[in-house]
C-alpha cells in the first residue's frame, strides 16, 4: 500500500482498477474534480459487473513501487509536432511529460506550445492513462485558435479571467460571417471556472485579463502517447480554424472587449496572413 500527501493544487491519478481512499486531514472541506472513462466502458461492454466488480490487477499501470507518486517526471517529451498532415501554417506543438504526481498544478513548469501567441502547454501522461491530461497558459492580449474534437474536455480555470466562444460545428468556420451570430455562446470566466465544450463544437479562448491566463485540462479522449487508433469517438485527428481562416468578427469582438477591460491587443498581424510555401 502506498500514501502520500496532497493539498490545493495537486493532480493524480487513481492508476486503473487500483483500491484507493483519499483522507482529508486539513481543516477545510477538499473539493475534488475527478473525471473517468467509465460512460464508454459501460457502453462498450454492456456488462456492469465486469466493470464495477472486476479484480483484474493492470501491473503495468501500477506496480506499486515506492515512487510512484514522484513528482519528478520518469520522462519529459518536449515540443510533440501537433499538426502532421504538413498542410496548414499552424506552429503546434506539444510537450509530454511521464509523471504521476503534480504537487501543484499553478507551478508546473511549462514548455513552448502552438495553439495560441507564445503559449505553453505540459501534457501530462499520467499512470499510463489513455485519456488526456493538459496544463496550458496563454498571455493577456492574446487568444488561441479555434478547434473542436471528441467530448469530455473538462476544463478548470486556474488564473486570469477572459471568455471562451462556442459554437456547433453544423455553423462552419465564419458563424458571424454567415448571418449565424445568435448561435455562438460567450462563456465569461476566471480562476475556478470550470468549462466543458460541447462535443464536436468549436470553441476558443481568449485572455482579455491582467495576467496570463492558466487553466488544466483534464480528460477527452486521445492523447499522443497512447492514441486510440480507432475513431470510435474522437476524430481521427482535431480540427482547426487557423488564425487566417477565421471569421473576422472573432478577432474584432476580441478587440472590443479587450478595449472595455482596458487591455491591449497582441497579437501580431502575421499570425493572420497565411504562409506562402
Ligand atoms: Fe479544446
């Protein structure tokens, strides 16, 4: 049996079909966000003892050694190229890093990413789980590219505050444009917002606050590790709206609330004009 301490910030994971209990020894209540796969299990499977009453020990996701719960990474992956189809002039990339414990989640050290304007990310393959674990940070002025995917995407904000737009994916790329303004949701958030896009919708975030601002990810489907190479319920690869593709009313309604929180605009003019080559 293994113990080991958290407090506010911390993120692990409940390695699979491993006992475990969490104590709070603090003096305030704990709330915990968890999030599982079990929905498409379930579905899967159609057999509720073989999930819920099931006493298979998976030794190589948890062998129950020692370190374990190291917050020092086995392994770090920098810099992942996201985009591998070599057709858009998206910049992506992210870092993974092996690791089953993050004392908190606000330290964690990120690595230069690509879906924004000099954002960061660390993903985080935790007690070889085939679900995703993201941490990402993105500066003020600045918002990243529309995208959608498979569902399940819960979002935590973790500082800053600014507004995420969504919107089906049924109303294409250019919803302003093409007369479907009513459809598009604005989300407003800040530190302890918690924000799970619809699935399949396009959704994108933007930082009109005073700091950068940080949020973790935890769950959705797929991640580059360990990719399902089914399409059962994720698209075979995610889907982008790069900066030059996009409706323009995105970039203006980002402008004039930036404008009214007093903030400046910074993203630069080249990160709109496509790439010749
Ligand atoms: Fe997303």
């Amino acid at each position: 049996m293994l113990t080991f301490e958290w407090e506010r910030g911390a993120v692990f994971p409940s390695p699979l079909n491993a006992w475990h209990r969490h104590i709070n020894t603090g003096k305030d209540p704990a709330r915990l966000v968890a999030i599982t796969n079990a929905p498409l299990l379930i579905d899967m499977f159609r057999h509720t003892d073989f999930i819920f009453d099931n006493d298979y020990v998976f030794t190589e996701r948890f062998d129950g050694r020692k370190d374990y719960f190291s917050a020092t990474p086995q392994a770090v992956f920098p810099t992942v190229p996201r985009d591998r189809s070599g057709k858009t002039n998206e910049r992506g990339h992210h870092t993974h890093s092996l690791v089953n414990f993050v004392p908190n989640i606000w330290k964690t050290r990120l690595y230069p990413a690509g879906q924004g304007v000099d954002d960061d990310d660390n993903h985080l393959a935790m007690a070889r789980n085939t679900m995703a674990c993201h941490v990402e940070q993105f500066p003020t002025g600045t918002y990243e590219r529309a995208h959608r995917h498979g569902p399940g995407s819960t979002i935590i904000l973790l500082d800053g505050s600014g507004f995420s737009m969504m919107w089906p994916n049924e109303l294409g790329t250019t919803p302003f444009k093409d007369g479907k303004d009513s459809q598009v949701r604005l989300a407003e958030w800040k530190e302890g917002t918690l924000l799970i896009p619809p699935l399949q919708w396009y959704h994108q975030h933007f930082n009109n606050g005073k700091v950068p601002a940080r949020f973790v990810k935890l769950g959705g489907w797929n991640n580059d590790l360990y990719p399902f190479t089914t399409t059962l319920v994720s698209d075979p690869g995610r889907v982008d709206i790069d900066y030059p593709d996009e409706d323009p009313r995105v970039r203006q309604i980002f402008a004039e609330r930036l404008a009214a929180a007093g903030g400046q605009f910074k993203m630069p003019e080249s990160v709109f004009k496509r790439r010749s080559g």
